[in-house]
C-alpha cells in the first residue's frame, strides 16, 4: 500500500487565499513529502499511531503542518503558517490530535477542519 496524500477541506480553502509565491513553496514542501515521506517532516508529537509533522521553508518562514496516520501511510495537510505563530498553532494541532485517540483522525480532522 502507497502513501496517499489528502488536502484537508479548511486548507484546501485557505490555499485560495495564500498568495501565488507561498503555494509555490506548498507545492515543493508537497513534493518533497512525496518523494521522501516521513524523512521529509519534523515530528512535534507523536499519539498511538498519529503524528504531528512540520514540513519547513526558510524563506520565507513558514510552515506546513502535517497529521499521519503511520498505520495507513496516509498524510494530511492542514495548515500553512508563520514561523511566528508555530508555539500557538503546534499547542493547537495537539489538542486536536488528542482527541483524535478518541474518535478516529479523519472524524475528527474533518470535523475540526470544515
């Protein structure tokens, strides 16, 4: 079974509204993801069989957020911020990867991310 990449629909939208540059530097950071799957992604946090992942760009510095589920081989993307609010979005992301022990990520991935 391949990996499989799935745009979450919150980031699908806010890909409309990310300047042509920035989403350029998304579809390298995507590419790269895969290409080298996990080797590709920083791990934040690590639940059972889900990840927190970061994919980096230097310049400009941003980030790209990243939830997998390593049983499934299955890559989320699903969200694309400022090194600046990395502290805030990481605690954030956290919590929703906790609860996803409870219900399943994809529940709770689309749930959070409509």
């Amino acid at each position: 079974m391949g990996m499989e990449l799935v745009i979450l629909p919150s980031f699908e939208q806010e890909l409309t509204k990310i300047e042509k540059a920035h989403r350029k530097k998304i579809l390298i950071l995507v590419n790269k993801i895969r290409n080298n799957g996990l080797n590709a992604l920083k791990i934040l946090k690590v639940r059972d069989k889900y990840l927190l992942t970061e994919a980096k760009s230097k310049n400009p510095p941003y980030r790209l957020y990243v939830f997998v589920d390593q049983e499934r081989k299955i890559f989320y993307l699903a969200k694309w911020e400022h090194k600046k609010a990395q502290k805030r979005i990481i605690e954030s992301l956290s919590r929703i990867l906790d609860k996803s022990l409870e219900q399943g990520l994809e529940k709770v991935l689309f749930s959070y991310f409509k």
